[in-house]
C-alpha cells in the first residue's frame, strides 16, 4: 500500500508493463474517426517505474498551476534522445488531470510523477499508456487511505470510474490499466492478455492464455505516429496486407480462447505453437510503406530462430517469439550489433 513519507505525504510506485498485438485486425471506421479494432494483447515484462507523491500544495516544488510535474529519465541513450514530454502532452500528466477532475474541489495535494522509462516512446508498445494506467492506479491507492485519516479531500474511485478515466487518456489505457500494471512489491496481474474490441476498450481478460514465450523487441529508433498510420491506412486494402481468410481466422482465434458465456478457457499452454500461425497484424504494410526497416528487422529475427515475428500495435517494433531464452537473447544482441535497439522479455 501507499507510503507515508512525512506528515501528508504519501508516495506509491508502480510498474507500468508495455504491450505486444499477438494478433491486430480492423474491422470498421466510426463517425467520429476512430477506427474499430480486434486484438489479442499481451503485456510483457519490459517496463517503466512509475512513482507518484501527493504533497500538500504550497510546498517548495515548482509546480505546474495545476498542480502537476512530471519527470522523465531513462539510462537508455535512445530513449534519452526521445525527450518525451512532460507537460499536458504526456499521458501521465493527463491520468493525473483527469482524476483530479473525477475529484470534489479543493483537492489540496500536488501531484510529483517520475517515470524512469524503459520502454521506447511512439513505438507500438503501449508505454506512454502504460504510464498513465500506473498513475492511476498509485493515486486511487493513495485515495484509499482517506479511510483512516490520510488523503484528504481524494476519492477512492470505483473500477468502472477509473476505467472511465483511462478511456479518456487514450484507448490502450484500460487494457494497461486491467493486464499491465503491478505495485512495486506485488505480482504481475492475474491475466496479461486480453482481447480487445471496441477502439480497444472493450475487453475480455485471457487468463488461461499462457504459452510462455521468450520475446525479442526490435525498434529501428524511430517514432511512428499512430494518427499518421490510421490516415494512411486503406481498410478496403486490408486484403493486400493479408488475405480475408487469414483475417477471419485471426478473429476466430481470439474468439476460440473465451467459451460463449465470456468465460475465460482453461489450459491455454496447450495451444502453444498452434495458435501462432494466427498472429497477425493488418496495419504493418501500411508501416512498411514509410519505415522499410522493419522488414529487415523481421528477417533478422526469423533468421535468429524465432517461431514468429511480426509488428506490433502501429509499429515500428517488431517482436519476435521464441522457444528457448537463449535463442531470443542471441536475437536481441545481433540486433543491437546492428545499431538498433532491442530487449529481451517475456510473457507475464
């Protein structure tokens, strides 16, 4: 639980865990631009730490005027070079405003966010929403307390609530927030996977979905910008990036692994090896067409052993899946010889 670090203030940290597409189909564009997607996502072990302090206002700090600092630091020298945002920009930043607003006025505590990251930004991970599902998770821990006596003025927020928020930073941030967050200190999530519908919010938790794979990530350092991948792609050209049978199975795949009353399958390890020929991802032609360097990254994971290699979420990433650590860290250290960067994961 949160700790108090002096009179009235308390701190939390989190783990914020990025995320992979084992399979990503889009399946409809809405009135108001989005674009319906299916997926089965799985959070991995790469991740940010998120800490959250509330101090009282009026202390030292040099605050935003809401009352919000973000802080970012890497050990990374590409994600260094990202400079990711700190002010209203930043994910983070908006899952902290957002609470606040769900909160009854005065709310008379600063919040201090620093995220040692870890995960590249713009890169189809999922990282910056990681970061935010964290965010929310440290500040409805710290609400918690109000109970007995801490927090003042902070609201414990119902699940449905703190969904509603990370809807509003972004459509990755409820799966993160459901499958992709821990507090330092406590286990991983039950389920790391989920099948998402919806512009992604609508979710399925995939608990017996556990193949166990060692992953390999492999980024190009470069920042691909989701808008410009959804305005770029065609779905009526979907077929050219994958057959229409292929996207059928990929849908009835994700289906397969929940039974009709939405009931989660048990003994998900036996699919292991057959349920790959299913991943899939729609968009990575698009991708391809404007950063061909993730072919090459493909080719250098297929050529290391990996059982499947494939782009994740909007790109650029690409992650590789393997049957043996060894192999998939031999992946990784030929990929960064190369001058790219790369990391070795795995399935939590």
């Amino acid at each position: 639980m949160p700790g108090l670090i002096d009179a009235d203030c308390y701190q939390v940290k989190y783990r914020a865990y990025a995320k992979i597409n084992l399979t990503l189909n889009v399946t409809g564009r809405r009135p108001d631009g989005y674009h319906e997607l299916e997926s089965v996502m799985q959070a991995v072990s790469l991740c940010d730490d998120v800490t959250v302090r509330l101090t009282p206002k009026q202390k030292h700090m040099k605050l935003q005027r809401d009352g919000i600092h973000v802080a970012v630091t890497a050990r990374d020298t590409y994600i260094k070079q990202q400079c990711v945002p700190v002010d209203g920009r930043n994910s983070a930043y908006k899952a902290a405003e957002i609470f606040f607003a769900k909160q009854a006025p005065p709310v008379t505590y600063d919040a201090d966010i620093r995220i040692h990251k870890r995960i590249p930004a713009a890169a189809g991970l999922a990282g910056g929403s990681s970061d935010a599902a964290a965010v929310l998770r440290a500040l409805n821990d710290i609400a918690s307390l109000r109970q007995t006596g801490g927090a003042p003025h902070l609201r414990r927020l119902p699940e449905d609530e703190l969904l509603e928020c990370a809807l509003g930073v972004g459509a990755d941030v409820p799966f993160c927030l459901l499958c992709a967050t821990s507090r330092e200190g406590a286990a991983p999530p039950p389920s790391g996977a989920a099948l998402a519908t919806g512009i992604g919010e609508v979710l399925r938790p995939l608990p017996g979905f556990k193949p166990g794979y060692a992953v390999a990530l492999a980024n190009p350092r470069v920042e691909v910008s989701t808008a410009r991948v959804f305005k770029e792609f065609k779905l009526q050209g979907a077929a050219s990036a994958m057959s229409a049978m292929s996207a059928i199975k990929c849908t009835e795949y994700a289906r397969a692994l929940t039974n009709p009353c939405g009931e989660p399958l048990c003994g998900g390890e036996n699919l292991r090896g057959r349920e790959i020929v299913h991943y899939f991802n729609v968009l990575e032609d698009t991708v391809i067409g404007f950063c061909p360097q993730i072919k090459g990254l493909k080719a250098r994971m297929e050529e290391s052993g990996a059982l499947c290699a494939l782009m994740s979420g909007s790109g650029p990433t690409v992650f590789g899946l393997f049957d043996k650590t060894v192999a998939a860290s031999r992946a990784v250290a030929k990929i960064r010889s190369g001058g790219d960067w790369a990391a070795l994961c795995k399935f939590i």
